[in-house]
C-alpha cells in the first residue's frame, strides 16, 4: 500500500514549499506600488543562491508578472530595475528556468528595456540577457532577430564598464559561424570592441578579448582587417602577444594565443612569423603541462593541434618544444587515483570530463604526425599508445572515438607503422567495428584509414578482406555523403590494386553494373577519378581484362564512350584512354575495340589532341592494338592504317616532345617488323 500513498505525499510537500513562496508572488499584484518594489526586493533577497525557491516561484507565475512590471510605463525606474535583478537571478538557476523565461518571451522584453535612458536599468537588463544568452538552452539566433539590437548594443559599449563587460560577453557567446560574424562586423564590432583592450577592468579585457577570438575564427576577412588595426599606437598582433607573456592569467594567455592561432589559420600571419613560432606555439605548449587545470590542458592542447595541423614546420617545432609528445601521455593517466587533488569538488569534476583529455591528446598526436614519418615514429613509441587508440576506438563518448581515429588515421599514413606497429596491435579489428555503424563524420575518417589499411604493402589487406569489406566499401559508394562515396571508391580501387579474381569478382558482384554506372556519372570529379582507377585495377592482367570485358563489355565501353564524349577535364579523359589502352592489352578484350569504330575514330581524335598527355595514353591504345607478336595482329594494323591511324602516327614521329616522339616511332616499328 505504500506506493500508493507516495504522490499524494509528494504533493501534499509540494503545496507546502509552494504556499511558503505564494505570498512573495501574492505582493507583486498590491495596488500599492511601494508595497510591489519592497515585495520585489524581498524577493531578490529570498531567491540568491536558493535554486529552490527560484523553481517554486517560476512555478507560481511570478515570471509573466515581473515582466508585466518590467515593462510598464507607470512603474518606476527603480522598480524595473529590481525586477530584471530578480529575473537575472531566476536565469541563474537551472536550465529549466532558463527555458521558462524565454517561454515568457522574456528576451524581447529586455531588449526593449535597453531603450530606457536610465543607465541602472540598462545594466540590469544587460547582466539578464548576458545570463540567458550564456546558457546552453538558448538560440543564438534570437540576438539577431531584429535587425535594429546590434547596432544599439554597440552604440551602449560606451556607456558604462559593465555595458562594456556584458555586452562584450554576450556577443563572444552568440557569434557561431561566419553570418554572425559578418553581421558583428558590418556593424563595426571592431572598431569599438578593440579600444577595450586597454580598459582599466581586467573583465572588460577579458570579454573584449573572447570577442575577437570568436571574430576571428576561420574568417580572412575579419582576421585581415585585425592585423592592421592600432590601438593607443600598437597594432593589435602585438597586444596579443603581449597578453600572453607568463606574467598575465592563464585564461589571458591561453584566449590571447587563441586569437594568434586563428588570425594565422586565416591567413593573415605567416606560420613562420616571431609571434607564431616564439610567443603563441611556446604559449599553448605550456598548458598541456600537468601542472595546469584540466579545462586549460584540454583548451591548450586543442588549439595547438588546430595550429599546426596545416604546417609541417610548425609541427617539428611543436614535437621538440617542452617534451610535448612525452607530456600529453599523461592526458590518458589522469585523474590517477593518487592524485594530488585535495578539493573533493575539483575532483569529482574531473573524474566526469577525463575523457576531455583523452580526446584533446588524440587530436594533438594527430595534428602532430599529420606530415613527419620521424614525429609518427616517436608517437607510436610512446607508452601502450597503440593500445590507447585501440580503446579510444571503443571508447562511449562520440568526440572521444572521432579523435581516436584521426590520430589512427594520421598514424596510418606511415608504410612503416602499417607494416609493424598496426599490424602487432590488429588495428583493423576495432576499426571494422568501428565501420560498422557510426555517424557519418566518423565514417568518413575510419573509411579514410581503412583505404590505407587496405594498400598492397599493407599486412592488415587480407584479414580485412576476410572480414567482409568488400560489402560495407560497396555501400559506402552509395552515400549520399559526398566524402564518404569518395572513401567507399577509393578503398576498393586500393583493393582492387594486384588483387587476385576471385577478388575483383566480389568487388564487381558487390557494386553492380548499374551503382558502377551510377558513380562513373556522379557529378562529383573526385568520385568520377576514383571510380575510373578502380576499373583500371579491375582491367589488369590478360586473365583478368578477357574475363571481366566478357561480362560487363558492352557495359564499360558505354561508359567510356560517355566519358569521351563529355565536358570532363584532361585527368580524367587520360584515365579513361588508359582503361581503353588496358582493354586493348586483353586476348579476346582487343575485338570489343576493334570492332567498335566509334571507339576507334575517338582514339584517332586524341592522338591529334592538342594536350601531349591525352596523346600519349591513346597511343598507348594503339600499340596494344597493333603489337606484332600477337594473334590478328596483322588484321589490326591493317584496319588502322585504313582509318588514317599511321599517318598520324607518321607526324607524331617528327613531334618536338621526346616521349610523343618515342612512342609514335616504336609503334611505327611494329608495321615495319
């Protein structure tokens, strides 16, 4: 019975907590109104740092009310005043009351009040918005909804340090992606937030400079226009680099060094300049030693691998600068149960975001081996790292397998670590797994690894075979995801490379003529060429070109007569004339050419192409064709001749490039023979 008697309980609680809290709503409807600003204070004082009574009080309706006091033209400046304090601190609760407050519409009501010329009022209403804005259940989109807010927001910077410090912190918040960025921009973000660099208040700094690392990030334009602006005679790279000398906080060094790395991500510092290579690189190597917070080391780590990740000399440096590829072992070891974390809280916070760590390590050792066999060479030397990926790769948190595989991808770009230390370990295994069902942006990097796994060299070739790639690879080139069709082709095509018929069989009966069909017509270049270097690989070796043109001939010269015809350019049409040059190398294969004189006229045509490479591969088709030792070959070079073949041939002899020269001659021997 007692299960039963729980919820009328439960709400008998309920009314009491609640009826505790209805009188200070029950003061807020007094007709008098010095009696609803002295209900309004004592509920200020009720509701700081009381989560509980914050949540009853949203429940009771004091919300829509305090916002019909809000904006009300009879009611007091000072009344207003309380009530956006009040509803600040109902923001500061839980992501509930965040969520109850924008249900109320709670944000245009604020942004109306930034209207008032009381400066008080303003402050309030900003230190509100700031809290909403900050919260991680509020759209960023509602700053930009009405068109008129930034450029007001910007006209208040100069009202007051705390307008500065808000206004600042809510735009670092709100701008995600490039058209918040453009909008920030246009509406002169920069001129007035970079004199704040120099404000006496080390918050209104701090939030000035959040704002420009947020600008600047992965945008030329804003990044461009940074590097030459002055402020108090210095250009603003320079005060940067001044905010991240060791002297300053850690959290001025580490954002300072972030607005240096995306200003040179963007392009508008050189990788090799002074404040790149001796102030920013030395700076975010530094907080990934153990002696700094978690956050630190995690922010520290994140934004080097972002910083060298497309500059090999930037890497060299990073792998010699303080012992880094040793200290970021230590990522995976902490928090260890000896630590020397006395604070419980700190602990218990750190135990729940380790795998932040583990993550940031990963993508720093892949930023790091990106390029140098020797910087792979000590990575995978470090302690168990192998085993590290391994586990990475299984590991629950999403960010922390997508990084696991970059690293591996990374790593797998050495034939001497695919050879040995991917082999030792059988990576292949949890990457398959990983293969298996994954989204889509961690497909695309383990389908990238998988095609080098599956190179001719590499050990790991023949157990993935075995474990059933061939029709996970052929589904992947039916993604709509353009990354992840590439990746499917490119795989097989590396499957297909010396591969035995047996293979090549499987990988034609897994693709089909008609998804075949439908990647050599893909509007995708990348996807055409692989596809193209597949069928390449399949037509190797007489056995092989005989058996294949004898059962998707009729198919494959289509799609060759296709591509020749098309708008496709040089690379692709040379591909397709080797895959011709391929066929004209088979036994019986050479009859589906020549008695096709379609085919036969284009070869005609793109031995006079006016591009050498074009000429050189249907070249290659013709001394195929017509090479003496062969049976009919005779009946060949009499054909050729007809259709005018040797008197190209003939000209080509004479021609100025040495390999068109070469090979017209040694294919005019063959007539001669």
């Amino acid at each position: 019975m007692a299960c039963v008697l729980e919820t009328p309980l439960r709400m008998s609680v309920l009314s009491e907590v609640t009826a505790s809290s209805r009188h200070y709503v029950d003061r807020l409807f007094d007709p008098d109104p010095q009696n609803v600003l002295q209900g309004v204070i004592d509920m200020k004082n009720a509701v700081i740092g009381n989560n509980k009574q914050k949540a009853n009080l949203i429940v009771l309706g004091a919300v829509p009310r305090l916002l019909y006091l809000l904006q009300q033209e009879t009611s007091s400046t000072e009344l207003k005043t309380e009530c956006a304090v009040v509803l600040g601190s109902l923001a500061m609760g839980t992501e509930n009351n965040v969520k109850s407050l924008l249900d109320c519409h709670i944000i245009p009501a604020l942004l109306q009040g930034l209207l008032s010329p009381d400066l008080k009022f303003i402050e309030a209403c900003l230190r509100c918005l700031r809290t909403i804005f900050t919260s991680p259940v509020t759209p960023e989109e509602l700053l930009y909804t009405d068109a008129t807010v930034i450029p007001h927001l910007m006209a208040l910077l100069s009202r007051s340090r705390y307008t500065q410090e808000y206004i600042c912190q809510i735009f670092s918040h709100c701008c995600k992606g490039p058209d918040h960025q453009t909008v920030l921009f246009n509406h002169g973000a920069v001129q007035n937030i970079a004199h704040l660099l120099t404000s006496t208040s080390y918050k209104v700094r701090m939030q000035a400079l959040k704002c420009f690392a947020v600008l600047a990030f992965e945008n030329p334009q804003v990044s461009l226009t940074l590097v030459n602006v002055l402020v108090e005679g210095e250009l603003l790279p320079q005060i940067f680099v001044k905010m991240l000398q060791r002297d300053k906080p850690i959290e001025m060094q580490l954002t300072s060094a972030k607005c240096l790395t995306y200003m040179c991500r963007a392009g508008a510092i050189r990788t090799d300049d002074t404040c790149i290579v001796l102030k920013t690189l030395p700076c975010l190597a530094r907080m990934c030693s153990k002696e700094r917070l978690l956050e630190e080391r995690v922010d520290g780590a994140e934004t080097l691998a972002y910083l060298i990740e497309a500059d090999i000399e930037l890497q060299r440096i990073a792998s010699i600068t303080d012992h880094l590829i040793a200290m970021l072992a230590d990522y995976f070891k902490y928090p260890s149960s000896v630590s020397a974390i006395t604070d419980i809280k700190r602990l218990d916070h750190d135990l729940k975001h380790a795998h932040e760590l583990r993550q940031a390590a990963f993508k720093l050792y892949a930023a790091l081996g990106a390029n140098d066999e020797d910087i792979r060479k000590k990575i995978i030397e470090t302690e168990n790292m192998m085993d590290r990926i391994v586990n990475g790769l299984s590991e629950s948190s999403i960010k922390v397998r997508l990084a696991a595989v970059r690293c591996l991808h990374s790593l797998s770009r050495s034939v001497q670590q695919l050879r040995t230390s991917f082999q030792d370990h059988a990576v292949w295994k949890p990457l398959m797994k990983v293969l298996q069902n994954a989204p889509d942006e961690i497909l695309v990097v383990a389908s990238s690894t998988l095609c080098n796994l599956l190179l001719e060299f590499s050990p790991s070739k023949e157990p993935i075979l075995e474990s059933g790639a061939i029709e996970l690879l052929c589904s992947l080139t039916q993604s709509d995801n353009l990354a992840l069709r590439v990746n499917g082709v490119w795989a097989l095509m590396n499957m297909a490379f010396q591969a035995e018929q047996k293979i090549k069989a499987d990988i034609l009966r897994g693709l089909s003529t008609e998804q075949l069909f439908q990647l050599l017509s893909d509007s995708d270049v990348n996807v055409l060429m692989k596809t193209l270097g597949l069928l390449r690989n399949l037509l190797s070796t007489r056995p092989h070109i005989d058996q294949i043109i004898s059962t998707h001939g009729k198919q494959i010269m289509q799609a060759v007569t296709l591509i020749l015809e098309g708008e496709h350019n040089v690379e692709v049409k040379e591909q397709t004339l080797c895959i011709l040059a391929n066929i004209a190398d088979g036994t019986t294969a050479k009859e589906l050419i020549m008695t096709n004189d379609d085919i036969l006229q284009k070869i005609k045509y793109y031995m006079s192409h006016s591009n050498a490479k074009l000429q050189l591969a249907a070249m290659f088709c013709v001394s195929n064709l017509i090479w003496n030792e062969e049976e009919g070959s005779q009946d060949r070079q009499d054909k050729l001749r007809d259709i005018g073949i040797v008197d190209i041939l003939h000209k080509l002899s004479q021609s100025s490039d040495p390999n068109l020269c070469d090979k017209a001659k040694t294919a005019l021997q063959q007539y001669l023979a």
